[in-house]
C-alpha cells in the first residue's frame, strides 16, 4: 500500500514538472521544474529497488547537466522570447503529432500485458539494481561501449571548449 | 492496489510524449534540449522498469550509458547554443534558420 | 566469471579488434600532440597513417570469416571487415583532402582530424555492432562528433547554424531510436541480435513492432531517408567541403550496414519488405525531384545523396542475401563517387560569399580553366547518374536486380525512372562547366584555383576505381558472399 502511494505521489509529480517545464515562459523556470521532475524519477528509480541508477541519476542529471543548463542560461542572461503575432500552425502540428505519439505508445503498452516475462521476487530485483551487479558486467561484457563512451564524452569536452570558444582558432 | 509494470511504462510512455510535443512547441533551443532530456530521462525509466522486472542487468547499463550521452549531447548542445547567441544575439530557432529549401 | 580470465580474453579481442585500438589511441594522441604543439605539420600524418593502417588490417580480414569479439559486442571479418575497410578508407581520403581545404580557407585546427579519428572509431563500432548497446554507443559517438565537425569551421554564420539544426533534430531522433530499443528489450528480455531474432520468432507482438518501427525512424533519419531528411541539405550545405564528403559517405555507409545487420540478424524479416520498399519510392522520389530545381551545387548533391539512400532501400526492400550484399556494393561505389564529387568542389571553392556558395552560374566554364578538375568531376558524375561503364551503373544494376528477383518490379522500374530523371541534374553541372562562357566579371576570375598534388592524386584514384569496378566484377563477387550465413536460408526456405 505504502509501495502504491509513493508510486502515485511520485508520478503525479513528475507529470506536473513535465507539464511545467513545457509551459514555462522563462527558461530558468524550465530547467527548475526538470531538476525536480529528475529528482522524481530518481524516486521511482528506488520503489523499483534501481538504487545505483537512482544515485547517478541525481549526481549526473540533476547534478551536473542541470547545473550546465542553468549556467548557460544565466551566462547568456536569457529572456523570455517575444510572442509572436501570427498563428502557429507548427504548435497544431506539434500538438497533433505529439497526441498521436501518446496513443500509439498507450496503444503498445496497453498490450504488453501478456509480453513481460514474469516479474521477478524482490531479492532478485534488490540484487540486479546493486552497484556490485552492475559494476561485474560494466566492466567484463560491457568493457568495449564503456571505452567508446570514454571516447564520446572527451570528444564531446574539447568540442564542446572549441566551438564555444570566443575567436576561431 | 497493485503497482505493475504497466504504470511505470505507462508513465514513460506520457512523459516520453510530452517531451515530443515540447520540442515541437517551443522555439527556445536551449528549451528545446531541455525537452530532449526529458525524452532520453523517460526512456531511462521504461529501460530500468523493465530491467528490474526482469532480473536483467542490460537495461541498467544501456541506462548508464544513455546518461553520458545526455551529458555529452548537453555539453555540445550548450556550445552551440552559446555560439549561435554570440553571433545572432537570439537563440529562437525560428529566427536562426539560414538555409531554406 | 573470474575477473583474470575476462581479462585476458579482452586481450585476445584486442587483436581481433586492432584497427579500433590504433584509431582510437591516434586520436588520444592526436589531442595531446595538438595542445603542445598546435597547428604541427605531422598531425594530419598521424591521422592519416592512422587510418591507412587500420584499412590495410581491415582489407586483408575481407576474406577471413565471420566471428564475434567483446563478448559478442562486435562482428568481425567478412561483411564487417568490408564495412570498417569502407568507412577507414573513407576517412583516410577525406583527410587528404582536407589538409589544403583547410589551410586555404584559412582554419587549420589541429582537432579536427582528432575528431574526425573518434568520428570513425564511432562508425567502426556501429558498422560492426553485434548488440543493440553497442549499435547505440557507436551512433551516438559518430552523431555527436558529426555534430562537432560541422559547427567547428566558423568561417561563415552558416556552419554553426546549420550544426545546430544538425544538433537538435538528431538528438530528437536519438530519442525515438532509444525508445525503440527500450521496447525492443522489453518484447524479448535482450539486446543481443541473435536472441532478439529467437525471442521474437517465438512471440512477436506490438511492443516489438512498436519498437521496431521506432528503430527504424531513428535509422532512417541517421541515412537521411525521406520523410526524415530536412537536416541534410543544410548540413551537407553548411558544413566544411571535405567534411561533408566524409559524413555523407562513411556515416552513411556505417549506418546503413547497422540497418542490414538488424535486418539480417535481428528481425523476423517477412514483414519489412513492403514498409522499406514505401519509403524507398519516397526516398528517391523526393531526393531526385528536389535535387532538379537546386541552383547551388552542394545543396544539389545534397538531394542526390538523399536519392542514393533511396536506392539503397531498394536494395534492402528486397529482403534477401542478394539484397544486402548489393547495398553494401552500392554503398562502396557511392562513397568512392561522393568522395571524388566533393573533392572536386573544395578544390574550386574560394574565400567570399560566392565561393562558398558556389552556385552554378558562378561556376559556369571552369571545365576549360581546370579542364582536371572539369574531367574528373564528369566521371563522378556520370557514375552518380549510372552511366555504364562506370561502377555507378554496376551498383545500381547490384540493387535493383534483387528487387526484381523479390517480386518488387515495380520498385525497380521507379528506380529507374528516377535515376534517369537524376541524370538531367547531373548532366547540367557538366554543361554549366564545360558549355556555358565564362562571364564577364565572374566572381571566380582572380582566383587561379591551385590543384595539390595530394589532391590530385586522390582524385585520380577515386576515378581510377571507379572505372576498375565498373568494369570488373571481383568487388562484386567479394561482397556477393555476405550474410550466406545459414541463419538467412532458415527463414527464407
């Protein structure tokens, strides 16, 4: 009963930042309101027994690239952008598109009732969401993504310093 | 009543499709990725709903990756971002498209 | 499992894997070289031999047969060997290019050939990808330095605007493409390609196709097929000359054989033969009408390439061995073509607004001031049209008969039908350089447009190649023995 509760608290919370940070004008209200829908899911994370991923998700997403966003925001001394006169029919589109989405993805999960393997106990789960666990195959089966991804974000640190730089080399 | 899997991918599923409708909507760039993370973060959920469902840990570490490429789409992204705004002093991405068909 | 034991088999993969390994490590290299000594005349070698000899080592594995390394993470050998060898030769021709592409337009940074090594270790990784995570990694790691490479010339506003597009609409198809796997894992509890095909023999229901036509989105928009194709014209116009050749060829072709692979290995593969085949007659459809109205000759190229995914569907839609192995053939001639295309058009590129834009009127006679540079570009073009007997009429001929052997006559004939519509626009860049004067106070007058014997030379080749296998059929008959694994005959008999 406690599990539900939380399950519910959590989500609607989550549902609500989303929603938030969509209609935000101010970009920095946008980036609050995700900080929090993170810190909900990182929640979710635990009622699912995920606590390594629980943890990164707070420190990496909540923690670093949120703090990114929020810097750049300020650094740029953003305001909130002017409206525009005329009718958007990119928003319909955006809307019709996004409504769409919704109701093939409720449609698939909606019958994916009798596709999921049959859950396991509670141990297992606690067991599976370990660092322990998930360091052994990080480190052995996954070792070669792991070194690729090493690769990835240095690639992505000296672009990212190169091109943000203020005069062409 | 009983928490099932379903719920978990049921609310990936909406939030995946309000970031969808986010970045469609807003004209900000920096808005925009916001959006995308929202998208990535929600998939996150669905991989380790389903990973833990399943006793599996493939899901976790696709998750764990999925996060260092958030990182370093945010990082390039935000150079850009500042780059764009340096030049045009705006960063409405309807303002900025030089190229048309 | 023993942690000494998982290491030493990693040791063991490391050989298997070794051209990853030196492109990697040059690239890390590279970085460090460039911080101490910035703008340095070797950097361009290291990468350069870097790529040379993870080609050589790919090459001579072309005939090895198919293995699994990294805990079957990758493929090795056969088809994967073609793809890497494909995609290091790419690179390795685009960095002769670029060396004086960018010492004249004046931005000779030292990490662009880094990044353009870490580029490639992303495409080796997805090309020879066995698992959806490592599909994933190796997309992301290319995408992401795409990305880069395109923002990082800041010569015109153009570049990092159009980097910026690039940015956001692929990092909204990442997500899409996530979404597939996520479903995908959760239908049949794995990411490994072959437990994926058992899983999904067994019981195959909505969530699995829900995730697999989400896959297909993300791979579609990564090989730029219509309906997902806006991102390219602007990128490829915006980006570097050199660079674009590398990305329309070495990402295409890494991306597609991830898509074959999938296909191959992956998916129960009755049902896609149709939806493939739909966006193939889009894809060529779209890429060849637009390409017909464009004045700029980027932008042209552009379209065209857009067109060339289409025929590769094509090949795809076919479903069958022939099928895959023919688009594997077709992408091998269209990166030799688009290669030799875009070399070309840096070397005739010039500092100032009309240079780089390069639109056609301004370049109208230049066949007769550079007749090499005129000669060479009508090669490429007459390949890209798939006049015989150059290898573009081979590649087409190794798609669309498949096509027709699968009961898809009609795809073949609108295949036909839009490559002959595409040789009006190819034609007309040889009529621009060779039929029209030279106007009277052309832009490009005082500009004496110097051939570098690098240049040259890699010009010379991709021509030289071009007619070899256009004439010869062993290129051919090499890839016409991929994927005749018994796990296609299963299915099909």
């Amino acid at each position: 009963m406690t599990a539900s509760i939380l399950f519910f608290v959590l989500a609607s919370v989550a549902i609500a930042a989303a929603l938030g940070m969509l209609i935000s004008r101010n970009p920095v209200n946008s980036a609050l309101w995700l900080i929090l829908n993170l810190f909900c899911v990182a929640g979710l994370y635990l009622t699912v027994n995920a606590e390594f991923i629980a943890v990164i998700q707070v420190l990496v997403y909540a923690g670093a690239i949120m703090v990114l966003f929020l810097f750049v925001i300020m650094l740029l001394n953003l305001s909130v952008l002017p409206d525009l006169k005329r009718i958007e029919w990119r928003r319909i589109i955006a809307f019709i598109m996004g409504m769409g989405l919704l109701a093939m993805l409720m449609f698939i999960v909606a019958n994916t009732l009798d596709m999921v393997p049959d859950p396991v106990t509670l141990q297992v789960a606690a067991e599976t969401g370990s660092a322990t666990s998930l360091a052994k195959v990080l480190f052995t089966q996954y070792a070669m993504p792991l070194e690729v991804i090493g690769i990835l974000l240095l690639a992505a640190t000296i672009g990212a310093v190169v091109i943000a730089k203020k005069k062409p080399v | 009543m009983e928490i099932t899997l379903n719920w978990y991918l049921t609310l990936s599923a909406l939030l995946f499709s309000m970031g969808v409708i986010g970045f469609l909507f807003r004209r900000n760039a920096i808005v925009m990725l916001m959006c995308v993370e929202l998208m990535l973060n929600s998939v996150n959920l669905s991989l380790v709903a389903l990973s833990q469902s399943m006793g599996d840990t493939a899901g976790q570490i696709l998750v764990f990756f999925v996060m260092s490429v958030a990182a370093a789409e945010a990082a390039v992204g935000l150079a850009l971002v500042i780059a764009i705004f340096r030049d045009k002093l705006t960063i409405d991405v309807t303002q900025i498209n030089l190229f048309k068909y | 499992m023993d942690l000494s034991q998982a290491y030493s088999m990693m040791m063991t993969d490391l050989g298997a894997t070794l051209f990853l390994l030196i492109v990697a490590v040059s690239g890390l290299v590279l970085v460090v070289f460039d911080a101490f000594k910035p703008r340095h005349v070797a950097t361009p070698w290291i990468a350069g031999l870097a790529l040379s000899a993870g080609f050589v080592i790919e090459m001579m594995s072309i005939g090895a047969p198919e293995g699994l390394a990294w805990y079957d993470m990758m493929r090795t050998g056969g088809s994967a060997a073609f793809v890497n060898s494909l995609v290091l030769g790419s690179g390795a021709l685009s960095i002769i290019l670029t060396v004086p592409y960018l010492k004249k337009i004046g931005h000779n940074i030292g990490e662009v050939y880094a990044m353009i090594l870490f580029a490639t270790v992303g495409m080796l990784v997805l090309g020879a990808a066995n698992n959806l995570v490592t599909v994933f990694v190796g997309l992301e790691t290319m995408s992401i330095c795409l990305y880069i490479l395109t923002g990082f010339v800041r010569s015109e506003s153009g570049s990092t605007e159009s980097a910026l597009k690039y940015f956001l609409l692929g990092a909204f198809s990442t997500g899409f493409f996530l979404y597939g796997i996520a479903l995908i894992y959760g239908a049949t509890g794995s990411m490994e390609f072959g437990a994926i095909r058992i899983a999904a023999e067994q019981s195959a229901g909505v969530m699995f196709w829900g995730g697999v036509s989400l896959l297909l989105v993300g791979f579609l928009f990564k090989v730029s097929a219509a309906p997902f194709h806006m991102w390219t014209p602007d990128v490829y116009q915006g980006a570097p000359t050199t660079i674009t050749g590398f990305m329309s060829t070495a990402s295409k072709a890494a991306a597609f054989a991830a898509l074959v692979v999938v296909l191959w290995k992956a998916l129960p593969a009755e049902r896609w033969a149709d939806v493939l085949a739909v966006f193939a007659v889009i894809t060529m459809v779209i890429g060849n009408v637009i390409a017909l109205s464009q004045q700029n000759i980027k932008r042209m190229l552009a379209y065209s390439s857009i067109a060339h995914a289409g025929y590769v569907l094509v090949g795809l839609a076919s479903g069958s061995q022939a099928g895959y192995s023919g688009a594997l053939f077709y992408l091998m001639v269209y990166t030799i073509m688009n290669i030799g295309a875009f070399g070309v058009l840096a070397l005739l590129e010039w500092d100032g607004k009309e240079g780089s834009e390069q639109t056609l009127e301004s370049l109208a006679g230049v066949g007769y001031r550079k007749p090499f540079l005129g000669w060479t570009m009508a090669v490429f073009m007459f390949s890209l049209s798939g006049f015989p007997p150059l290898a573009g009429f081979l590649g087409k001929w190794a798609v669309f008969a498949p096509a027709i052997d699968a009961d898809l006559v009609w795809l073949a004939i609108i295949g036909v039908l839009t490559s002959a519509v595409s040789a009006y626009y190819y034609l007309r860049v040889l009529v621009v350089f060779f039929m029209k004067p030279e106007g009277e106070n052309s832009p490009m007058a005082e500009h004496s447009f110097d051939i570098p014997r690098s240049s040259a030379a890699v010009l010379i080749a991709c021509v030289v190649l071009l007619v070899v296998f256009g004439v010869t059929t062993f290129a051919l008959d090499v890839t016409s023995g991929f994927f005749a694994a018994d796990t296609v005959t299963q299915f099909l008999g």
